[in-house]
C-alpha cells in the first residue's frame, strides 16, 4: 500500500518518496498538442499546484520521475530538451499593493539569483520581462511560464472593494508586460480560482485558452471514479479494517458500501455534466484518518459568499441550484459587483450538474450542490441564520427538543415545529414537502446532535434520523405532506392526523427503526403532518 501524500504539492518529492500520484500526464500532452498558453479555474485544494509542479518537472527534463507515467510510456514528450522554468506562486502578502509589489519583485529576484543574473528594474512586470529575455539568452531556448493563484490578491479581499481594485490594477499591469515577451514563451500555464481581473491578464497573454469548462479537461484536477479505484483501492481496504477495530462500522460492512459512502460525502464535483470527479483533498484525509468529515470545508476560504447570501435570503441556502446560466454568466466576478452563483460555483460550493448547447443560443449550464460535505456545510451556516432569525438559544432548544421526544409529547413536539414554521415570513413558506423538512432539518442540525437526513435502507430512505448518543436517545421522524388548503378547522385536524399516520405508517413499513443502532437506546418514531402554510402535527409510534 503506498503512502497518502498528505498536504504534499510537490510533483518530485511524491514521486522520490514513493506516494500515490495520479497520472494526469495525458492532459498535459493534450495540452502540449493543441497551443501555447492555457487557463484554468479549479476550487482551492483541487491540484492545480501539483499539476503546475509536474509540468515544471517535465520541462525540467527530469525524464526518471515519468518512465511509469502515461507521458513517458507513450513517449509524448523530448526530454532531451531541457527549458528554464519559472514558477511563481502569487498567494502573496497582498494586505496592501505596494507589499504585493515587493513580494512579486521579491520572487523575480530570487529566481534571477539563483540563475547567476541581474534583472532589476522599477516595476515587477520590467524585471519579469527582464528575466525572461535573460533566461532565453542563457538557455537559448524559449522560457515556460508557470503562475500559480494568479488572482489571489484579488480575490482574497473581496470584501474590500478598493484594496481588490488596488492590486487588480498592480497585477493588470504586470501582466501586461508579458505581451512584449510572447515570442520568447515556449508554453504558459496559470491557474487560479476566480476569474476577477481575467481580462487585464488576457491582454498581457495573447491567445490564453480558457480550459475550464472544456469537456476534454474535465477530469484533469480532482480524481475520477475510475482513479479513486485504481489508485486508493487499498488505502480503502485499510480504512475500513480501522474502522471495524474502532467499532465505528459493523463486521459485515463492506468495501462496496464504504466505496458508496466516500462518493455521497465527496464526489459530484462536474465542469462538464458528464465527468464527475471526488474532492482529492477531502478524500486523501478521509482514508488518513478513516473518519468522515468536511475536510475541504474547514481548510477553505472564508465562507463570504455564503455568508453573504445567507444575509440577503438565508434559504436559499437551502434549495438546489436550477437556474439555467449561459457560460458567459458562469464565469462572471467583477470587483465590486458580486455575483453570488457564479462566485459559489468558481468557488466550489456549487457545481455543472447539466451542460445545454443550443446552437442559436450557444452554451449554457445548470447547477447543483454537489455532495454531503457541502450540503452539510449550507445546513450549518442554514441553521446559525434560522436561530437568529426567530431569536433562538440553542442550548435552550436542544433540551426542550430532547425532552420532548424522551418524554414521547406529541403537544411538545407539535408545538416546536409549529412556531419554527409560523416564525417565518410568509414569503419563504412554499407548498411542497422540501422546504418543510430542511426546516425542520436545519434547526434540528443546530441542536449539538446527530442528525441523519434520507439516510438509504434496504427498501426506503427515512427522512431524518436524530441521535442524542451519550443520553442513549434516537428519534426516526417522517414528514408528509399536503398542499391542500383545508377549508374549516374541523377538516383541517383531520387532514393533519391522517397525514401524520400516513408517517408513522412509512416507519413500519419500511423497517426505518430496523436500522444498525444501540440497542440500549431509546428508540422514538415520529409522524409529522404538515399543510398548507405550515399547520403541523406530530403523533408518536408504538
């Protein structure tokens, strides 16, 4: 079994130190194959350092460390032609412009050092030109450009309109210094995450082919399904010998389903609607630790983007994305103007869930959540928002909840759904089941317990699962719904009723209280009706 390259970015030390690597040598030739300069937008933590790291390797001539790879095997590419490589990483002190500049003139000053030249000059996009003139006349051969987070100043500070706009404009100029210096570039690949100050560096870049939404790049950061099973299948195997020696999962428990759990919790990820790709960062620490988590989401940016939507209209937070964009839209940040769907999904936390191209009206997209781990995150940030809003204590809700199911109160538990339901403005009230029950899911997610939403069984998925472990306590509850609107009281208490049977119903039928579970433990089944405009009941099982 080899090593997991744990927070590892360097394509070398991975190779020399015998850690899984993912062959992504194919993409790289495509793109040797088909121009010169290239783009591309990937979410944080997805592999575009690595990615840029294996192509300097590669221009390096460093010919052993690909002899097992596909760009090797296939003789894609001459390494007796070594080039001079510059690799700048622009996640830079960027607090101010002018310490953005120094950094930038700071790492162009490094690299002329360690080359045995002088490239001072008043500005850093001078002393990169200089550089590369200097490299190319050392060498004598074209100099491959490698940038790396290429909008970070930026788009670290969007919530500072005039810093974001000060060292847009730094960065716009120094990237306009590469137009005098095309001639002298033999191949230039930056990468970022946002496309915020795209324009002032397409003007530096002549022809810089924009890779993300290319369907032939799809898979070229992330893993796909037939890499996670080609490369983790034993890192798999030993995760889940931990886990049953942890007696976090059963003996019967099978590689089968820990495979079908990894992709619900981070697979989903699409640029194209066809290729789906996991997030290798979360997946990489899932197998370390053998404990799923939301890896990628407590390493992230800052949710500001969320945070932001979550001011404006907390539920969207909740529903799907079926908005039908064209990719003109898509790819759209402007300083100063924030556009939430397309920041949400350059930023990884939506994702292409459809790809439409009409020939009269070009390409266009829509999007979705893409897994558990970031469903799990809106929830949170969901229920924070919902508990200010109806002005709610948490520690208070969460003993007067558990109480009220320990104690088996149907009037309780009617009553806390019921006032959750009318605490909202009539404009979020919407006649379909699901907004009802991410309701009662996202207040449910801010009582410090476990909740299990439409967990899969062996012939139905119950709509929620709430455990209290160490108080020895589950709750299954099923939620019916019905949009009728009952036309006296009288009509109204037995539509209710009736739906919330119907629930009870469901539990028994489909043996939802059958699932694997602390014997000891308090089990409580509750039905839960709910109609037009949020009139609720809950009813307890037997």
């Amino acid at each position: 079994m080899k090593p997991l390259p744990l927070n590892f970015q360097n394509f070398s030390r991975i190779m020399n130190g015998g850690y899984i690597y993912v062959d992504k040598t194919p993409f790289i030739a495509r793109m040797l194959n088909e121009g010169q300069s290239f783009f591309l937008s990937r979410p944080r933590r997805f592999g575009k350092t690595l990615l840029l790291s294996t192509i300097m390797s590669l221009f390096n001539g460093d010919e052993e460390l690909f002899k097992d790879l596909w760009i090797g095997q296939n003789k894609a590419f001459d390494f007796t032609h070594k080039y001079p490589v510059v690799y700048l990483d622009m996640a830079l002190n960027s607090s101010n412009a002018q310490l953005l500049i120094d950094d930038i003139k700071e790492q162009l000053r490094a690299y002329a050092e360690a080359e045995d030249i002088s490239v001072e000059a008043s500005t850093p996009g001078s002393m990169l030109s200089n550089l590369i003139s200097k490299l190319k006349l050392k060498y004598a051969r074209n100099v491959v450009l490698l940038i790396d987070e290429y909008d970070s100043p930026v788009s670290d500070h969007i919530d500072d309109i005039d810093l974001a706009e000060a060292n847009r404009e730094a960065l716009k100029y120094f990237y306009y210094k590469l137009k005098s210096r095309e001639h002298d570039l033999q191949f230039v690949f930056v990468t970022g995450v946002t496309r915020f100050a795209f324009m002032g560096l397409s003007a530096g870049v002549n022809n810089l082919k924009d890779i993300t939404l290319n369907y032939k790049y799809a898979g070229i950061c992330g893993l796909t399904h037939e890499e996670f099973d080609k490369y983790f299948i034993d890192n798999l195997a030993n995760s889940l010998d931990i886990m049953k020696a942890k007696g976090l999962v059963g003996e019967k428990y099978t590689i089968a389903q820990l495979r079908s759990k990894i992709l619900k919790w981070y697979d989903g990820y699409s640029w194209d609607g066809e290729t789906m790709v996991l997030n290798p960062y979360s997946i990489i620490n899932c197998l370390d630790q053998s404990t799923f988590s939301d890896y990628w989401v407590q390493t992230s940016p800052s949710a500001y983007f969320l945070n932001k939507i979550a001011e404006n209209n907390p539920f969207k937070l909740l529903d799907g994305v079926s908005v039908k964009l064209p990719e003109r839209k898509l790819g759209m940040a402007e300083v100063g103007k924030l556009q939430p769907i397309p920041a949400l999904f350059q930023t990884g936390y939506l994702t292409v869930d459809k790809f439409f191209n009409i020939p009269s009206k070009g390409s266009s997209y829509t999007l979705k959540i893409p897994n558990w781990e970031i469903k799990n995150f809106r929830y949170d940030l969901f229920s924070e928002t919902l508990f200010q809003t109806l002005q709610l204590n948490s520690d208070n809700e969460r003993n007067k909840f558990y109480k009220a199911l320990k104690e088996r109160d149907c009037q309780k538990l009617t009553l806390i759904f019921s006032s959750l339901f009318a605490g909202l403005p009539a404009i979020h009230h919407q006649d379909n089941e699901s907004r009802y029950f991410k309701i009662i899911y996202g207040y449910l997610n801010g009582l410090d317990c476990l909740v299990l939403p439409e967990l899969p069984m062996a012939i139905g998925t119950p709509d929620l699962i709430v455990d209290f472990p160490e108080e020895k306590l589950r709750g299954i509850i099923e939620l019916k719904f019905n949009a009728d609107k009952p036309v006296d009281e009288a009509a109204k208490t037995t539509l209710l009723n009736n739906l919330a049977e119907k629930a009870l119903l469901a539990i028994d039928n489909k043996r939802y209280s059958w699932s694997s579970r602390d014997e000891t433990a308090l089990l409580v089944k509750v039905g839960v009706g709910v109609t037009f405009r949020g009139d609720c009941l809950a009813l307890i099982g037997d």
